[in-house]
C-alpha cells in the first residue's frame, strides 16, 4: 500500500507562487506514473500535470508554461512548482501514483490553494 502526503497549499495573490509537495511511503517513482491533480467546487477533477518514471512530463493546457512538475527519487518526493498563479487556479490539489505497468492507483488527501485576486 503506498501512501501519499500533500503539502505547500495556501492563500496566495494573483501573481504569486506556491511549491507542492507529495511524499510517497515507499520508493516508487522508478514504477509509477506521478501526477497532480485538481478540483474545484462545482467542477470535475483534472489533471494538471504528470511525470512518467522516465521522467516525462505533461501539462494542461491552462498551465503550461506556469507549472513544473518534477520528482527527487532519492526523496520519494513529486513536487509541482506554481508561478504567476490566477483566481483560477483555486481549488483542491491532489497528489496522483499509477503504477505504469498495470492499474494500481493511489490518492493523497488534497492540500488547497486559494488564489485570491
């Protein structure tokens, strides 16, 4: 079982940056997919941004050149980097495992981010 722990969310201004991070229990990036996710009220959960053990990354649209997702292996830790943050961005941010060879997933608890403009 691989738990997942969020933290760095918070109140920011419009333009302001937040880092996330998500510390997994066991050594497993060299296997799984990593991802952030968010929700907002009212809304679906998206995808924000993801890494794949080779280090691969993806991105929304909506944040891309904003948002870095990165990953230290030796810290078991997934970090997303948010600059020049919006209103928009508001919402629950979730932490994301998938193993990349089969369909095992895993889920933190969520850490908010509110931006307030």
């Amino acid at each position: 079982q691989v738990q997942l722990v969020e933290s760095g969310g918070g109140l920011v201004l419009f333009g302001q940056s937040l880092r996330l991070s998500c510390a997994a229990s066991l050594s497993i990036f060299s296997n799984y997919y990593m991802g952030w996710y968010r929700q907002a009220p009212g809304k679906q959960r998206e995808l924000v941004a993801g890494i794949t053990p080779g280090k691969i990354t993806n991105y929304a649209d909506s944040v891309k050149g904003r948002f870095t997702i990165s990953s230290d292996n030796a810290k078991n830790t997934v970090y997303l980097q948010m600059n020049s943050l919006k209103p928009e961005d508001t919402a629950v941010y979730y932490c994301y495992a998938r193993y990349y060879f089969g369909t095992n997933t895993y889920w933190g608890q969520g850490t908010q981010v509110t931006v307030s403009s």
